[in-house]
C-alpha cells in the first residue's frame, strides 16, 4: 500500500455535493487539502472550520489563466503535490428538438477542458510529489448512451478516455491515475433531476466508496456496484437490445 497520510491534495470543485463531503473527509483523514471552485464563501467556510488541514484557492475552471496562477500558488506554497482531484462538474440535459452547440460547449468546458487545464497545470506539480496521483470524475453515464444524456454522457465518456490513456503513459513515471464512476448521488446537481434515480446514495456513502478506491488506488472506482454492474453490462448488450432497453428503462 502507498503512503496514505499528510497527503498534499488539491481538490478541485469541493464546494457543493461530493467534493464538499470529501473536502471534509480527507482534511479528517490528517491531509492538506487545497480546496478550489468558484464559491468563495463555502471556500472560507472550510477555512474558518479547520484552518490547519485546509488552503482555500478560489477559480473557475473554465480559464486557463485561473487555473494557471492557482498552481503558482500552490508551487510557491507547498512546493509541489502529492493528490490532485478533478470533481468539478455541471449538467445540462439535451432537447433533441431544440439542439444546441452551446449546451455541449458550457458542459465540455467544464467537465472536460477544465480537467484538460488542471491536468497541465498538475503534472509539474505532481512530478515533485511523493507517490504522485491523479484523480478523474467521470459517471456511470458513461458506460452506456442514456436519454437526454448527449453532452453530459459524452464528456464524461471523454474523461473516462482520458485517464485510460494517461495511466499508460504516466505509469513509467510512477504516476498513478484513477477514474471515478458514481451512480445517483443526492446532491445540489441531481437535486435538478426530474426522473427517479434508482440506487440513489448520500454524498458520505459517496465519499467513503471514493476515498476506499483511492486508498487502493483502484483504476476505476465505480458504485454503487449494483447499479453500475447493471449499466456497464447493457454498455456491452448488441445495439439493438441496448437500445430497445434503455428506450424500455428509461421510459418506466
Ligand atoms: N451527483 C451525482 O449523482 C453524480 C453522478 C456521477 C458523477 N457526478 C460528478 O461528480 C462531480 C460532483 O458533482 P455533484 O453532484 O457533487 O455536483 P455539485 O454539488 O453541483 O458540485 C459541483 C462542483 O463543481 C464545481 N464547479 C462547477 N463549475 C465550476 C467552475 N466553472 N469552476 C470551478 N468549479 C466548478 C462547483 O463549484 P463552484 O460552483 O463553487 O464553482 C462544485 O464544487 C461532477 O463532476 C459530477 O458530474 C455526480
């Protein structure tokens, strides 16, 4: 097992939802957590209820130069990283009859560019690390094409991309890369959902299914299992049947 304490983490989107819950499970856990987004108050919150385990560092993903200055910060405050966890996330469902680039723009932006961005900035950062990680948030979304799914499905199908082929190329380097894969989990952005959410989970369950993956630094860190077993087995189903079961699911 890797050296799991006084860890020097930076999360990127813990102000709501899972990141918030995992910003405070990890600076419980004895680690330096470096909270980023875009909500300054719940930054300092943070702050203000454990000043010792965390470093606020607001920005938006969706500027380079923002991301870019946070990692002189942190160069020039911490001299490099040992965890760097990628959670900013938004979803905008596509109407199929009213199609719009912009839709897949905004959510490319931040669930993929933004990883892109914070990934550029890190690895400098990670390079001086002690047994170095980097952390990606996905979705079970990706397993399968879902209604209404098109632009939050395939970014986080982007991702899942992403980490895979970086884990091959960072390996020689000792850089270890893992993807997360939630199911429903309750929180401000499903709190938007309309349409029941089978195997919906709480953001503790959520963090703890998270920061076991990580302590095993699996490649893939997905849950709740009967709920992503069952999407990654219709992922592989023949077209034809996936398509008529998910129309079938979807609809019920
Ligand atoms: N909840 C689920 O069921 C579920 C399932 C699968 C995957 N996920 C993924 O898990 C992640 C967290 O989701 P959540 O449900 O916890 O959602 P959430 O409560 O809405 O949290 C989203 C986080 O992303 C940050 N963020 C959004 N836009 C940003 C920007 N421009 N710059 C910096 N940070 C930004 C937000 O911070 P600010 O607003 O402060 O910027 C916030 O901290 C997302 O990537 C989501 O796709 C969630």
């Amino acid at each position: 097992m890797k050296q799991q304490h006084n860890r020097r983490i930076w999360l990127i989107g813990a102000t709501s939802g899972i990141g918030y819950q995992l910003a405070q499970d990890m600076a419980k856990a004895g680690h330096q957590v470096i909270v980023s987004g875009r909500n300054r108050d719940k930054l300092d919150e943070l702050h203000a209820g454990d000043p010792e385990h965390f470093f606020p560092l607001p920005l938006d993903v969706t500027r380079f130069d923002a991301v870019q200055a946070a990692g002189q910060v942190i160069q020039k405050t911490f001299g490099g990283l040992d965890t760097v966890f990628y959670n900013s996330g938004n979803c905008i469902y596509v109407d199929v009859t009213d199609f719009q680039h912009g839709d897949f723009e905004t959510v490319f932006q931040v669930n993929f560019m933004g990883l892109v961005y914070a990934i550029e900035v890190s690895l400098p950062l990670l390079r001086q690390g002690r047994q170095p990680y980097l952390v990606g948030m996905s979705s079970s979304a990706a397993f399968v094409g879902l209604p209404r799914a098109e632009a939050y499905g395939a970014s986080k199908a982007a991702v899942q991309y992403l980490m895979d082929a970086l884990r091959v190329d960072l390996a020689a380097e000792g850089l270890d890369v893992s993807t997360v894969f939630p199911g429903f989990v309750k929180t401000p952005l499903t709190d938007l959902n309309d349409f029941a959410m089978p195997f919906l989970i709480d953001v503790q369950q959520a963090s703890r299914f998270i920061l076991k993956g990580m302590e095993k630094r699996d490649h893939n860190i997905h849950f709740p299992k009967r709920f992503t077993f069952f999407l990654k087995l219709l992922g592989n189903l023949p077209s034809s049947w996936k398509t008529k079961l998910v129309q079938r699911t979807s609809r019920s």
